[in-house]
C-alpha cells in the first residue's frame, strides 16, 4: 500500500504516558433538569435511542473496559465516563426527545434478558477502529487513547447481536422487537476517526483507509435495518486537521489560511463525500427508512467561522492542558497528567483537551442537527414521516 499523506515530525507513541480527564463536570443526565435548553422540545417521538460509534459518543463503554490510557480517575456521577467535560451530542438528543441518556452496554446494572421494552443502550467504544488487529501489529501502529490494540467497529456489531439474544429478540420473538425498533432512533457517531490519528506515519494508504472504513459503516447500517432499524441518523466525521491534536504533529507549512492542517483535512473531506453518497445509497435500498447525514463537518465549520454566535470564543485552544503555547496542548503532556489544568469557563472553548470538543460544542452540535438544518434530509422531514405512518 502506498505511504498516506499523514506522515507527521512528530509520533503518536509519545502519547502514551498520560490521558485524559473524564467528565471534569458535573453531569446532569439526559432526563434530568438541564440539557441545554433541548429538554423535550421534541416531544416523544421515540420510545428509544441506540448509540453506536467511538469516543464522540461513548457514554462510558470504554471507561468500563479499563482500557482507557493513563489516568482517568475522575469520572461522572454515573457508571462510566465521557471523553469530554460533560454531556455529548448523543445525550442532548435522547433530552430532545424525551428520553434518559443511553446507557452503556457493559453496565452491569442493566438487565436485557426480562424481554421488556428498553429506553435505549450505548454501544460506542471510544477509540474504536475500522483497522482490525493485524494492522496494529504488523504496521506497528499506535493509537491515541487505548492502551494496546483497540476494539473494532465489528464489536459492537456483535454486542448488538447479543443484545438481541439478551432481549428474547430471535426466532419467534423477532416480529416483536422489530415492532419496538420502528419506533426507536438510531444514532451512529463518526466511525474512524481514531483510525485516521492511528495511520499516521505509517504505510497505510488514507484512500484505502477510507474505503476499509465506508465498508465497516455499511455493515452496521445494514445490521440495524435487518433488526428492524427504520429510523436512523449517520455523523461524519469533523474537519481533524483542525483539532489541536493535528496541528501540533505538523509543521506550519502544512497548515491552510485558516490554520487547519490541510492533507489531514482533504482526506477528511474525500471520506465525507463518499459517506454521504453511501448513506443516499442505503437511503434508496430501505425504501421505507429514513437515514440522515448528520453533517459534522458543515456544523463544526459553521460554529468556528462564527464563535460568537453560538456562545463560544476560542476555536483552537485546549480548555485542559499544560497552559503552555497557543494551543495548550502537548501531546506528552495531555488532559489528565498532574501538570495539567482546565480551564475556568469550558462553555467559551471548542476544544476540551486537544482531542474531543467540550459540552458546550456538544450542545451546539445537536442544536444544529435538531433543528437548523445540518441533517440530509431535515430531522423534521424525518418527523413528518413518522407522524404520517
């Protein structure tokens, strides 16, 4: 495979000896009294929400593993934690609708196996990858916050399929759940991003990356439809080469006009273009579904190019880190270690430790998805067409 356009001065490797800091926040959940102003503006249209993909989403499926690098010690008034200092998109919709945020999977206090009815189930995996484990092995590859080899999107797919087990969901008991699945959202956060973090430097090609990665996509999308899925909403993934994390693993000279470093960028966007297009393509297999583009790109970019307008100030600082240099991130050095601090005010900031986006970008996000439009088709579409079976 040729050699990707990632190649950086700097290794991910270094970034092994200190991490995160999780949910550094006080967390209200998803049925609790704040949400940011989205609580119920829905109504009910759900009866649930099922969440799958990586450390955007995650609501402490990863943390239960133990897997997680460095120290994450401080975590949420909850089982599990978040990448981030509170609340991710995912809880701001389940409030939008109603619902109670949905809990990971590995949550011991859960119980599947009564049959009943669910308010939904978590089955991201902060840090999962696309690549499988060969890939890690034999390209010598690092990864960003998972200590070892990381878990495929193919585990979730199998957590799924047990979930259904666990439901009473197969042979004769199917109709069922795919009677209660009609009426539930499924949400599918980016899927690859720690894949593209982890290629860098290495031999692996970001064209066949992201081909590797539309195809570990498919395969989930079409999981859920053959459950019964027939609502569901696909993110893409965020413009990478303009998180902290990227532009401190390259040199200037890499960087565009609005200081963004470019081939991480432009191979950001050519896997959002062929997302999107897969997305249409199942959209037209599942004439009876409704599956959204989320636009993660277009809603990071419109929020950044106008800060203020959406109660933010600082586009490229790390609201934790080292408190040195204009972007306050050290990739030795991350959120999480001793040396390092948060910010007073994280609702200013976009970025919360130089890899995930605070709360309050979070908000934002999910604001724009519900209701302005940064869906294909609109969540209201979606709405109208629910309402009218």
């Amino acid at each position: 495979m040729p050699k990707n356009m990632f190649s950086s001065s700097l290794t991910l490797s270094s970034f092994i000896t200190s991490s995160l800091l999780l949910c550094f926040s006080t967390y209200v959940d998803g049925d609790g009294q704040e949400s940011g102003g989205l609580q119920g503006k829905h109504g009910n249209s759900f009866s649930a929400l099922y969440a799958f993909g990586g450390s955007f989403t995650d609501t402490g499926n990863a943390y239960i593993m133990g897997r997680l690098k460095g120290n994450y010690g401080v975590t949420c008034q909850r089982s599990g934690g978040r990448l981030c200092n509170g609340r991710l998109a995912v809880d701001f919709v389940s409030a939008a609708f109603s619902l109670p945020s949905p809990q990971p999977y590995l949550n011991a206090s859960k119980n599947f196996n009564s049959g009943a009815a669910t308010t939904g189930v978590n089955f991201a995996i902060a840090g999962s990858t696309s690549l499988q484990h060969k890939y890690f092995t034999n390209e010598e590859l690092t990864h960003v916050i998972w200590k070892g080899i990381p878990m495929t999107f193919e585990t979730q797919i199998h957590w799924f399929k047990n979930f259904l087990k666990e439901k009473n969901c197969l042979g004769k008991h199917a109709i069922r759940c795919k009677q209660e699945f009609k009426n539930a959202l499924f949400w599918v956060g980016p899927m690859g991003i720690s894949d593209y973090y982890s290629i860098q430097g290495s031999s692996i090609a970001h064209k066949w990356l992201t081909q590797l990665s539309i195809e570990e996509f498919t395969k989930l999308i079409k999981a859920l439809i053959n459950a019964g899925a027939k609502y569901i909403v696909a993110e893409s993934l965020p413009p990478l080469g303009c998180l902290p994390l990227s532009i401190s693993s390259f040199e200037p000279r890499k960087l565009d006009q609005m200081g963004c470093v470019a081939p991480v960028n432009s191979a950001i966007k050519l896997h959002n273009e062929i997302l999107q297009s897969k997305v249409r393509e199942l959209r037209r297999e599942c004439w009876d579904c409704a599956i959204l583009y989320a636009d993660f790109w277009k809603a990071y970019e419109t929020i950044v190019t106008n800060p203020a307008k959406y109660q933010l100030e600082d586009t490229k600082k790390a609201c934790c880190g080292t408190g040195k240099g204009d972007l306050n991130f050290d990739p030795n050095t991350v959120c999480g270690a001793p040396t390092t601090s948060a910010c007073t005010d994280p609702a200013k900031y976009v970025s919360w430790d130089g890899i995930h986006i605070t709360e309050a970008m979070q908000r934002q996000l999910a604001d724009l998805y519900l209701n302005q439009s940064f869906c294909e088709p609109s969540f209201d579409t979606m709405l109208k067409h629910k309402s009218s079976i």
